[in-house]
C-alpha cells in the first residue's frame, strides 16, 4: 500500500500540471469538449479502454486486471460552475463567469493520477477497475446520464463497488479525510411559488389582491412548519433564496413568486414535506382570497453511504497514510451529490478530503462554490493514492 503514496508523489508535479490545466479552461454543464480533451491525453498511453458519452462529454476508462474477477468503480466529476473566480492565482480561471469553485479540477487530476497507479500494478489486480470521468455533477445529473450510457456494467459485468471522492475548501483540516455509514448528503429539491392576486394602487390596498403579504407569510410559516412538524433527529432545512415582486413602490402587482431548496435525509421526510408546503401555501392564499400555483423541481436524493463501505474507506485511509488521517462524521451535510444516483444501485462510499490552503484558516476560509474557494494542490497525491488503494483493496477481498 505504501508504493502508492511513494509513486503518487513521484508524479505530483504532473497532476499539479494536470489540474492548473483545467482549472485554467473550466467548463460547465454535460458539455466540456476541453476538459475531456484533457483528459483523454492524460491517459494517453495506458492499457485502457475507453469509451466517450453519446449525450455528455463522458470519459470511462476500463482498467482490466490482471487476474479475473470482480469490478470496481471510481469517479471524479469534471465540471465547473457559473462563478466569476476572485482568486490571485497564476493559473486562475480564463473563462469569464466561469470557475472550478468546487474543485472538481482535482477530482479529474486526482482520478487520472489513480489510472496511472493502478496501470502501474496491472497484474496484481484480481479483476477490473472503471474509471468515471463524470460531467454535469452540478445540478445537470451528470451521473445519472452516465448510469443510463452503461458506466455501471461498462467492465461487462455490473461493479460490485463504487468509490467517490470531494475536496473541500473550509471546515475539514488539510489532509484529512471524512466520512461516516449511511446517509452522507441530503436529497435537494426545489419548491417553486406563484402566488396570484390582482394588482392595483399602492394606495388604496383594499381595491386589490396583494399577493407580497401572503408570500411573506409564506416564507415565514415554512420555517415554523420545519421546526413543529419535523423530527429535530430526522432534519429537514426549507431556504428561499429567491423572491421577486412588483416593479415600483406605489404599484400593488398582480403575482408573487418564490423559490426554496428543500434538504431532507430520509424518503419518508421527503415525502411527507412535499404534502405539507403545498398544504401551507394553498391554506395562507385561502385565507387571503387569492390562489396560488405550487409545484416541485425534484432533485438529487439522499447520499448513502453502504455501512461496510464506508467502514472499509476508513480502514483503507489509515492503512495508507497512518492512524489519525480518517475522521468519522458525527452527522451528515447539507450539501447535494449526484453520486447518490450510482450509491443507489451499487454499494459503496463518498469520502471528504480537506484541501484548505495552508494560509488559510479552515474555521473560516471561503468554503466550496464561493469566487474565492481555493484548494491546496498538496492534497493531489494522497487523492490519488487513495481512489488506487481503494480499487486495490477491494477488489484483493472480493
């Protein structure tokens, strides 16, 4: 285990290369024409076969052992977001608006680096390994493409693990990992609201419908609705980040509109909480006379982590880098991955990696999605070590 770290860090200054590269040229959404061609000759000369998306700019690459057996997945999203990067970097970002606020220019250099190691030890593998190079991750259901293209059963034979990986920016210690069993990451689904009145002068309020007071209630009562309705052990979080109305002061308007992402980590709550806003927000329009047109955007479900899995990435750490390397999480994140599509179908793990700079204060450094995010490339190497050892190992002990 300990020549992957060795040969990781033999080739730091080439992931190092490899991730400035992307990070220079982000791309966003299911089509990233660069960003595959980047990776394509990064693997360039290794004994894969490799196969493009037919509706995304996909690369999975299989690695075959050279023993038979098993498969195993690992994957690395690619994307970037629409961020305007305010960073003092050689390498920042050169697409206006756009940015790899999220790191996934490391999970790309990092799952490349992993291929090179794991073609290194060919021989020594007991079975196949499938790399899933993954556009779309930020809200595109990049994976979600890739699973219906085949990536799962892309080595012949359905993978009998999947292992991910993200960096974060803030709140973990460089270097250290993070996971726990079950669930990981919320599912995230958007609630949309129109709220119809009839408009009128701002003056005479009683000639008309107004539709802002009621939304304001609204907004007001879901957080009342999540703290009395919901199990504080089974949380559930309900934002409106966006509400739009009237144009000027003295003109009531004829609708209100708001949106909310709703967070929740169990069916059963996600379930329960699409009937319980749609009965809010229609009994507050009642009560003010006016209607309303409530409806859902359904998004990434929850990420979970399969118990033995995620007890095995731990073991897997520790064995790699020493004791104290591995945290367990007392309690999941907030945070949506559309690697919940393929944790779904295939047990396996998603495991956190800190990659705050040393300059910064993980406490209260900009954290992932933010224009100043920033990651440490130092953090490359032990990426890649570890996708390689998990492959390795699991497929040792299938």
């Amino acid at each position: 285990m300990s020549s992957f770290t060795e040969s990781a860090q033999d080739m730091r200054d080439e992931l190092v290369r490899l991730r400035h590269s992307l990070h220079t040229t982000p791309e966003i959404g299911l089509t990233l024409p660069r960003t595959q061609e980047k990776v394509l000759a990064a693997l360039d000369g290794l004994p894969l076969e490799i196969t493009t998306g037919s509706s995304l700019s996909s690369v999975t690459a299989v690695l075959r052992g050279g023993r038979p057996g098993p498969a195993v997945l690992l994957r690395g999203d690619m994307d970037a977001l629409p961020v305007a990067e305010r960073n003092d970097l050689p390498y920042i970002s050169q697409n206006d608006g756009q940015m790899h606020a999220c790191g996934h220019d490391l999970h790309t250099a990092m799952l490349a680096g992993a291929a090179h190691l794991l073609a290194a030890r060919r021989t020594e593998l007991a079975g196949d390994v499938v790399f899933m190079f993954q556009p779309g991750e930020e809200g595109y259901e990049g994976a979600k493409y890739m699973i219906d293209e085949g990536v799962l059963d892309a080595a012949g034979q359905r993978v009998a693990a999947a292992y991910g990986m993200h960096v974060v920016s803030a709140m973990l210690p460089p270097s250290l990992f993070a996971s726990r069993p079950g669930p990981l990451m919320a599912a995230a689904d958007t609630f949309l609201v129109t709220v119809k009145g009839k408009g009128g002068h701002g003056s005479s309020p009683h000639r008309a419908l107004d539709p802002i007071p009621a939304a304001c209630e609204m907004v007001t009562a879901l957080q009342t609705l999540v703290t009395r309705q919901f199990d504080v052990f089974d949380p559930v979080v309900i934002t409106v980040g966006s509400f739009h109305a009237g144009t000027v002061d003295n003109v009531i308007p004829d609708d209100a509109h708001f949106q909310a992402t709703i967070r929740t980590f169990s069916k059963e709550n996600r379930a329960l909480v699409k009937r319980r806003v749609i009965e809010l927000v229609e009994g507050i329009a009642a009560a003010n006379g006016l209607a309303v047109e409530a409806g859902f955007g359904m998004g990434y479900p929850v990420t979970v982590n399969n118990a033995s899995e995620a007890e095995f990435a731990g073991q897997t750490v520790e064995e790699l880098f020493g004791p104290g390397r591995f945290f367990v999480s007392p309690q999941p994140v907030m945070g949506s991955e559309d690697f919940s599509y393929v944790l779904e179908q295939v047990p396996g793990a998603f495991i956190f990696l800190g990659a705050c700079p040393a300059d910064r204060d993980p406490a209260s450094a900009p954290y992932n999605h933010s224009p100043e995010a920033a990651f440490d490339d130092a953090v490359l190497p032990d990426g890649a070590a570890l996708y390689a050892a998990l492959a390795h190992s699991r497929l040792a002990s299938l």
